[in-house]
C-alpha cells in the first residue's frame, strides 16, 4: 500500500539533505496545509521530511535594525508577547489565523511556501519588504519575497530547497493589520491590508492581501499620502480627510480582485479601500 | 460473525438518583464520553479484514452515461468488488416518499455528484484509487437548474419536474385591504453539516442477509428501502444503530447504506465507508433554496385581512421529502397570525442541482423569512410598532388556521412574543471593550465608531411530527427484573435513533418517573429486537418515542398492582403506585418492586400513535397537523455598514415547549437551533453555480463559532399540550425559525437597507450602503 516515508531530520542541512535524497520528497511543518491538500486528494507524496524537529528553524531573533524569524515558528509565537512588541503587525495577522489549534501547529515558513493570496502574514511581509533566506544542496540563498511568491499558489522555492527565515527590517512607528472575512473568525480573508508608517522616514507603506494573484503594495496611495501627512503636527502626524479619501482611492486602484464563491471583486475592491484608511487612520490622526 | 467494535452501541446503564425524573436535568448517560472524545462514532466503527468502499460519483451536474468501464478499477491489486446500477439485485431506486432516486446513476446523472459506482478494497487508498481508474464515458448535457423554468420545461425525470404543486385558498378569495404591501425573498441553500460524516459497517451474515451498521435518524425505513434494492427480505437486513454525529435532517434519507450492503454481499466480507467532508456534501441532501411572492392586505387599524404568496422551493434532483417541506411552507406561509383569507401557492420542482430534503425546521424556515418581513413591512406602513402588530394578529386558541384547521391545543403565541419582546436588552457596545466583540471580529476591522445596531423581531409556528394523514407511530420495549444485588432493573429496547437530541436521558426521566425505578438500562438501538420508532426529526421523538415508553410503563405498573393484589387477595383498584413501592390503599401495606418481581420479570410492547391526521384536499383544508410549537425570537445586531460585516450580539427567544421534561436539555437544543438559525442568516450557504457546488468544504462553507455566536436568553412557556405526553411538544425546530429572521431584520433595522435574501453577504450590505450614502 502506499505508505509515505518519513524523514525527521534535526537540522536543515539533513533536511535538504532528504529532500535530495529522496525523489518526490515534501516538507512538511504544521501540516495545517500540508493535511489539507492530502485530505483533497491534491496531494499524495512518496515521502515526506518533517521539520517539527529541526530546532534552528524555530528560533528568532530580535535586532535593533531587525527581526529574524525562523521558518518553523508558529502564529502562537508570532502573537505572543516577543514579537507583537517589534511586531504588533504580524501579531494581529498571527490572530486572526484560524483556530487557536492551527495557530500552535501552523508555521510562518509554511505561509510563505503555500502562498496563497489569502495568506495573512503575506500582506505585512510585503509592506516590510521581506526578505526570505533559503537554503538549498548548493548553499543559501536571500530572495526578496516578492521573488519567492511569484504567482497562486507558486513560488520560486526549488523542490530541494528549505525556506530558513524571513527577515524584517524594523521600522518605527505604528503599523496595523486589518482582515475582512464573513465570519468572525476562522476564516480566508476576503480582503487584508496591512499598513506601516515610518515617523523617521516619514513614509507609509501600504499592502493588499487577497485582492490579487500575490499580496501588492499601493505604491500610488503610499506616495500620495506620504506627502498629504503632515508629519510635525503637534500631537502627531496627521491628514485631512480629502487626503485620506485619496488614499482610500489609490489604494482600490492597486487590487485586481477576482469574483469567486468567496466574494465579488467590487466588494473586495470596496473592502481593501475602507480597511485600508481605517488602519492608517489608527496609525496617524485625521486633521480636523 | 462476531460484533464489530466501535459501535456506540454498548448498553448504557445509568443508576441515576430517583429524583431524576420528568422535569430534572438528568445529566445524560453518554454526555462524559463525548465530552472526553471517548464516544464511539460510526466513523470509529471497525472489524479485523473488514474492506474499505469508495463511491464514484459524477462530475458532471447533467450527463448520458454512453458507458462505465469498471475492468481498470478491478484490475487494480487489492481491489475486491466493483458495483454499479448493473448489480443491484433488487430495486433499482430508492426515496423517502417515492423511490425515484438510482441507487447508482446508469443512463443519465442528474445532479453534480450523484454515485455511479462503489469499490471495495483492502485499504481506504487503494479503493480511492481505483474509483478513479474507472472509465465513464459521459455527453455533458445543458443542465436545469432555475427551479421556475423546470416547472414548465421538458422533464429530466420519467416523474416529471413538478413534484408537487399545492394551493391553499381559504375565506374570501376577493377580499382585499386597506393598506397592502408586497416582498418578494430569497433563501439559500443551508446544509445540515453535522460533524460525523456519514459513515457505517456492513457485515454478511450467514443467512444470505447482512447486518448494517450506521448512523441514521430512522432505522426501519432505512432498512426497508435497503431490502428493496437488495432484493432481500426485511428480517435478513438488520440495521443497529452506530454512533451518530449529529443529524438535522441529512440521515433521512439512504446515502451510502445500500453501496455498502451490495459490496459486504458481493465481497462476503465486512465493509467500511466513511465519507470526507467534501464528499459529505454530496452525500446528503441540503435545505430546500426558496423564492417566494408575498403580498399581505391589512386594515387601517393592523388587523389582517388577507395573505396571497407564492413558495417555490428548489427540491433539486430526486424527490426525497420535498412534498412534506412544501406542504410545511404553504402551510406555515402566513406564520402564526389570524389571517381569515388567503391564497397561497407551493411548488416544488424538481432541477439538475443537489437534490434537498429535511432540515431541522422543514419549510418553515424559508416561509418564516418571507412572512416575517412582510409584517416589518406592514408595521412600517401602518406607523405601528411591529411586536405590537404581532401581538394584535397572534393566533389564539380555537382560532382558525389558514388550512381549516382549528388550534384546539396549547397556543401561547402572545405569551412567547411578550416573554422574548421583554427580556433586557444588551447594553450598548463597550468602547474599551475587547475587539473581538465587534463586527469583523479577529479581522480587528472595526472600531465602535463604525458600528450601527439593530434591533428585529419574528415568530414562528411549526408542526409536531408527520402530517396529512401518515400513520406515524413509535414503538418501545420495557423489561422488569430484579438485578445481582436485588434492585429492579428496567431495559428500554427502543429504535429511537439518539442524534444528540438526548432522548437517551429522556428514556430513563420517563422510566424513573413512572415506576420509581433506580437502575435503568438502555439497550441498543436496532431493527432487530423492537418495531419502528420513526424517524428522530419533526421534533416528534419525546412526544412519540416518550409516548411509547410511557404507556409500556404504565402497562407494566398495572401488572405490578395486579400482582400485588394477588399476593393480598384484593381488587387492583384497591392498590397505586407510591414512589416505587405498591401499597394497599385500605391498610397502607406496602409491596416494592423488588417483592413483586420476584416470582418473574415483566416485559412488555407498546406501540404509540398520535391522533390521526387528514389530507389536505383540492383547496389546501383539512385537519393535517396534530399540534403546533411557536417560538419568538428577538435579535440584537452590530453592522459595520461599510464593509457589511456584522456581529448577533444577543439573542432573546419565548418558547412554547409544553413542558420541559429535562430543562438543561432544552436549553441546549435552543442555543444550538439559533447558532444554526444565525448560522442560515448570515452566512451558512452551499453555493451553487450552474447547478456545480463550489464550496464543499469547511473552508468555505461557514459555520457560526463561538466568536459569532451571541448571548441567548430564553424563557420557555410551559402550557401543557393535551394530548401529548406530560404535555410536552417538540422543542429541536423552532430555535431555528425565526432565530434567522429575527436577525436579517434586525441588520435591516441596523441598515435602512431591504435585504430580502438569507443569508445576507458583506456585499449585499456594503455595495447597496455605499450607493446610499
Ligand atoms: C482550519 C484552518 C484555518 C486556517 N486559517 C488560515 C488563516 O486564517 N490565514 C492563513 O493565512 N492561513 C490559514 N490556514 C492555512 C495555514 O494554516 C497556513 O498557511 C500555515 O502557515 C501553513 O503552515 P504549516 O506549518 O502548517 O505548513 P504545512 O501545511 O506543513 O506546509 C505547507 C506548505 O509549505 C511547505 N513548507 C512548509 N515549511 C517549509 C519550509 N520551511 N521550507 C519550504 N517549504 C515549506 C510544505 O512543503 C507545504 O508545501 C488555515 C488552515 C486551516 C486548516
């Protein structure tokens, strides 16, 4: 009968290892997709190479300039007191995942190599330009993510290749992530959008999930409001509310939202608009 | 061949306190073995060698089947048996009311999903593999899918596409109002989605016959349609209840219980099958979609004068119970109003979608959407508060209904709309409070400042049990004998199927109360050692089942007095029943159980019918119903209007219940109804495009969580129903009524918006709110 094998190697180079080693052979982390496709019948691997063990993927690390987030850390870390303070972003996507069972079995590493459009830590990743560390038989790798997610459900990840981290540059200021589902909670988004502002920089960085084939950055609404702000207002930066509308526009223009038994592209593109301004609304004030 | 293990069928033996009898929240006797995950379902069902089945079922919605190759599928190693059409010995359909469904599909598939063929094999892998490997050769045809067109179109069944067409004219057809308003709604496709797959064990039995092991809500009927098809007669197809998971309707009707039967007989060994969840959307019928016209007449001052409607009802495919849900709907079209005229037209048809059948309300549900908003409407036009309006038209006692019949039990529709029109209302959104309280929930998407709430109100009235005429009976076995340590023990040997609804604990309330009996012991559910029960649906089972059981208790207590009387050489009338013991009224002498046991256990059969009903005749009149449950429910919304997300923030209900034979179980079947009444509201729909289900998954098919789940404050009426027993009517359906219309009217109150489709989507809500605004 066919019984998969199963490889559990400690470190990633056994892991790539396996993979090598054994033709056909998937990764397998939380499994929280992974059992999915298996249950559909989408998926029927020869051998599978589980990660669980594999310490150095569970580690992060937390620098001045950055976040390093091992591939293997769950959405129960992920919104745990650690990173929602360096992170407050990824924490909120982090808890709206699932159910608290997937949250503890479900892995960052896996989101990235499932890519769904629908992937909730994909939109703050983007925003962040994220950058993931891959390691494969013939060294490592660092690819922009937006490199690695190159279609639905497609990524430019080789068969033998481990995702080993994702890194993030911090940035600081407020930042925010806001998820439209038709239930109040487990569930696909329908829409996402992660907004972060930089009061340094003096720049905002806006990105879509769920309204396109990848996550996508308004790069018109994030310019457009970056100069509508007005950074040293007393009190904070702030913007006026034609300039928040703007914004809200800009931003509808940058989905390309599809109609499926999910929702209707218009009301995706309605949704992105009205999430979006509401998250930079709570990160700089509207002018009176 | 021995018993398979994994059954849930082990004998339940409860030593209760004798307190716990009718109006005591017995605990139930399975209740800590599912709540540690340690009850058998029927997916646990297992026996050494058994085989694994697998169905084939089409792609297509609507195909000519020009061949079936099944030589790959056998050709495959491991592979036993490969069964289609061709082999089923006997009948080759089945149905719940007509038998017009294949047992496997062979010159034409008519919706998506229907079986063609079913494989056994040693392993669940290799049957799923092999069921691919079979070759059909299909013609794609134009499917029909718009239940109006179908009722006028070519039939795609030799039955023809009407299953049934009812009207109800009542009073005086001409009358009219002076104020009318008219609607026409819109309801979906909700599915039971109980969270046991369907699943079950066949085993060949070496009397030609086979035992069936399965989870269902009607044992008997289950087995006659499977002898039918099998070409066997009854007694050589035994059928024990397995574990079931849940039920609301979807076990009604025969899903795999004949495929698994052919492959044991074919195989001669024992079969397994257990759905997937994607396969289970196929594998059960859903609530009937409905489309209805309705137009109401009033006077000036809010009294009715007439109700006109038009239900049709999508009954998909095959016919299952689609002409039981139309009579519901036509019947039920008004809701729980005195209306003196009517004209109310059913249909159903039949299409290429899924075909539809039962579900926990059965008619009702779609009617309740349409006649509750009509009376939000006319409350509107006539400037009138619409609990108020409710309250001036509710059905009372004597009154007429619609179909002639006159309410001669329990009405207490005014009592029901007052007890949930005054339970406190939730105070308002708490602005530091946490987010998950708010529309949008963990999607953090709203904040206080973008949240509307509404307030809506409906009622609803529903029939106790099976209707127009069926002879609907339940039939229970109770045995008295003296136990080991010298304590009576009673069996109850009944077919009841236990779909979670608790009639295992009502069983022994009803033991306990009547003959003061400690230790009482369930026997297993099965077609083997007791006539039918019925089907665990219609609400019907503590009334019909309870019936049975009762009257099997007060037969065996006057063999008690008889045997008392006996030992003290008096008249039985001379002796009663006191707390488990017999005494002698003239000398306070008293005799337990235990003493008059002795010489022999007493056993006893008692079968239960309710009063009998009549068909409805060419104008929709008649006495076709033997009682009536009415709930009112009051729901309390927040709408985040510019992204149509939403949260129930609470939930008040009155219920018409009769009596509460066990409080905490009432309670729970009324918070579960209004979860799956909210659940049919605002998002639980199997979508369907062109007759092709897109969602058969929990991914997209959306059930209410906790998180969405609001607080429910219920308060039960306990007017006795004089013919049923201890007075008590049904409670499982109307939870599930008007809960869901009660809810779009609230976000209808929340919004300004008309919103005339359940369950309601984000953007029917915030594309027509933007237009608005
Ligand atoms: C009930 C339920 C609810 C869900 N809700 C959400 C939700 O709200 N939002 C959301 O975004 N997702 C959701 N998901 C999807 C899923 O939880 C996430 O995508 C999760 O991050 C996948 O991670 P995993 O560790 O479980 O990956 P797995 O399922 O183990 O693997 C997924 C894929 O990633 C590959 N992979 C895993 N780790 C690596 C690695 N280190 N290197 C290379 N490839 C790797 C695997 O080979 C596989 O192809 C849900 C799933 C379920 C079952």
């Amino acid at each position: 009968m066919p019984v998969a094998r199963v490889a559990v190697p400690t470190t990633v180079d056994e892991a790539v290892q396996a993979l090598r080693e054994t033709p056909g052979a998937q990764l397998l982390a939380g499994g929280t997709d992974f059992c999915v496709e298996v249950n559909f019948g989408l998926r029927r691997p020869p051998a599978v190479v589980a990660l669980r063990r594999v310490r150095e993927l569970r580690r992060y690390e937390v620098t001045p300039a950055s976040v390093v987030i091992g591939a293997g850390t769950t959405y129960a870390d992920m919104g745990g007191p650690e990173l929602s303070s360096v992170l407050p972003a990824l924490a909120a996507a982090a808890r709206t995942v699932g159910s608290p069972q997937i949250r503890n079995a479900g892995t960052l590493g896996g989101n990235v190599a499932t890519a769904s459009p629908a992937g909730d830590t994909l939109p703050l990743l983007t925003a962040l330009d994220a950058r993931v560390r891959l390691r494969g038989p013939s060294g490592g790798r660092t690819v922009a993510l937006g490199e690695v997610v190159t279609g639905v459900k497609t990524t430019s990840i080789a068969p033998d290749e481990v995702v080993v981290e994702v890194v993030l540059d911090r940035r600081p200021g407020p930042q925010q992530f806001l998820k439209v589902g038709t239930r109040n909670a487990m569930v696909i988004a329908i829409a996402s959008a992660a907004v972060v502002v930089d009061l340094e920089a003096h720049d905002v960085r806006v990105a879509l999930g769920s309204v396109a084939p990848v996550p996508v950055r308004a790069a018109a609404a994030e310019a457009h409001i970056a100069d509508a702000i007005d950074w040293r207002a007393a009190g904070g930066p702030r913007a006026s509310a034609a300039a928040l509308a703007r914004f809200a526009e800009l931003v509808a223009d940058a989905a390309s939202p599809i109609t499926d038994h999910r929702s209707t592209s218009e009301y995706r593109r309605r949704a992105v608009q009205v999430i979006a301004r509401r998250a930079l609304e709570r990160c700089v004030a509207r002018a009176a | 061949m021995p018993a398979p293990s994994g059954t849930g069928i082990a004998e339940r033996v409860a030593v209760g306190q004798v307190a716990d009898r009718v109006g005591a929240s017995a605990a139930r006797p399975d209740g800590a073995q599912k709540t540690r995950g340690e009850f058998a379902f029927s997916s646990d069902l297992w026996m050494d060698a058994m085989l694994w089945g697998k169905t084939l079922r089409s792609p297509h919605v609507a195909a000519r089947i020009r061949s079936i190759d099944t030589r790959p599928a056998l050709a495959t190693p491991g592979v036993r048996a490969v069964v289609t059409a061709a082999d089923v010995p006997g009948r080759p359909t089945f149905g719940l009311e007509v038998p017009d469904q294949p047992v496997f599909a062979s010159d034409l598939v008519r919706y998506h999903g229907e079986p063609l063929a079913a494989v056994a094999a040693d392993h669940p892998e290799t049957a799923r593999a092999a069921a691919m490997a079979i070759v059909v050769d299909y013609e794609p045809l134009v499917p029909l899918v718009d239940p109006d067109v179908a009722l006028e179109a070519a039939p795609i069944h030799p039955d023809g596409n009407v299953f049934r067409h009812l009207v109800i004219r009542h009073g005086d057809p001409g009358a009219t109002g002076d104020v009318v308003v008219e609607g026409t709604y819109e309801v979906g496709m909700q599915d039971q989605a109980f969270l046991g797959p369907e699943s079950g064990l066949a085993v060949p039995a070496e009397d030609g016959g086979v035992d069936l092991y399965v989870a269902t809500q009607w044992l008997h009927v289950d087995r006659d349609q499977i002898a039918a098809s099998l070409g066997l007669p009854v007694e050589r197809v035994r059928l024990y209840l397995a574990g079931v998971g849940g039920a609301f309707g979807g076990r009604e009707d025969v899903s795999l219980q004949i495929h698994l039967c052919m492959l044991a007989l074919r195989t001669g060994r024992p079969v397994k099958m257990v759905y997937s969840r994607d396969e289970s959307f196929f594998g059960h019928v859903h609530r009937h979609p409905a489309r209805m016209w309705y137009r109401h007449h009033a006077t000036r001052g809010g009294d009715l004068v007439k109700v006109e409607a038009r239900i049709v009802i999508d009954g998909g495919a095959y016919l299952s119970s689609s002409n039981a849900v139309i009579s519901n709907a036509t019947c039920f079209a008004p809701g729980p109003y005195r209306v003196p005229n009517a004209f109310i037209e059913g249909y159903a048809a039949r299409t290429n979608n899924p075909p539809c059948g039962a579900m926990r309300g059965f008619g009702a549900v779609q009617a309740c959407y349409g006649h509750e908003a009509q009376m939000d409407k006319l409350a509107a036009v006539l400037s009138m508060d619409p609990v108020a309006l409710r309250l001036r038209n509710a059905l009372e006692r004597y009154d007429r209904l619609v179909t002639g019949q006159v309410l001669t039990g329990a009405a207490p529709v005014r009592e029901v709309i007052l007890a949930a029109a005054s339970h406190p209302l939730p105070p308002p959104a708490d602005p530091g409070g946490s987010i998950l309280a708010l529309p949008g929930g963990a999607g953090a998407t709203a904040g206080p400042g973008d949240v509307r709430r509404g307030v809506g109100f409906a009622v609803s009235f529903k029939n106790v049990a099976y209707s127009e005429g069926f002879d609907d009976f339940a039939t229970a076995r109770l045995r008295l004998e003296t136990g080991v340590d010298h304590e009576p023990v009673a069996t109850v040997t009944v077919a009841t199927a236990e779909v979670g609804q608790g009639f295992v604990t009502l069983a022994q309330q009803i033991v306990r109360e009547e003959l003061g009996v400690r230790r009482v012991v369930l026997a297993p559910a099965s077609t083997v050692d007791v006539g039918s029960a019925g089907s665990s649906s219609a609400s019907r089972q503590t009334w019909m089942s309870g019936g049975a059981l009762q009257l099997a208790c007060s037969t065996l207590r006057a063999e008690l007095l008889v045997r008392a009387a006996e030992l003290w050489e008096c008249a039985a009338s001379q002796c009663v029943f006191d707390e488990g013991e017999v005494v002698q009224a003239a000398t306070g002498e008293r005799l337990s159980v235990q003493d008059l046991l002795s010489p022999a256990p007493l056993e006893t059969e008692q079968e239960f019918h309710h009063r009998p009903t009549k068909a409805l005749d060419a104008d929709g009149q008649g006495d076709a119903h033997v009682s009536f449950m009415f709930a009112a429910h009051r729901a309390v919304v927040d709408v985040d209007p510019d992204l149509g997300l939403l949260r129930v923030v609470q939930v008040a209900t009155g219920q018409d219940i009769g009596k509460a034979i066990n409080p905490v179980q009432v309670t729970g079947q009324i918070e579960g109804g209004i979860a799956q009444g909210i659940g049919l509201a605002v998002m639980e729909e199997i979508v369907v495009t062109e007759g092709r289900v897109r969602n058969p998954s929990f991914t997209d098919y959306l059930l209410p969580t906790i998180l969405d789940m609001p607080e429910v404050l219920a308060t039960v009426i306990e007017e006795p129903e004089p013919d049923a027993p201890y007075g008590a009517k049904g409670v499982g359906e109307p939870p599930t009524i008007s809960s869901g219309p009660a809810v779009l009217a609230a976000i209808r109150d929340a919004t300004g918006l008309p919103l005339t489709r359940a369950p309601v989507r984000p953007e029917d809500i915030a594309l027509s709110h933007g237009e608005t605004t």
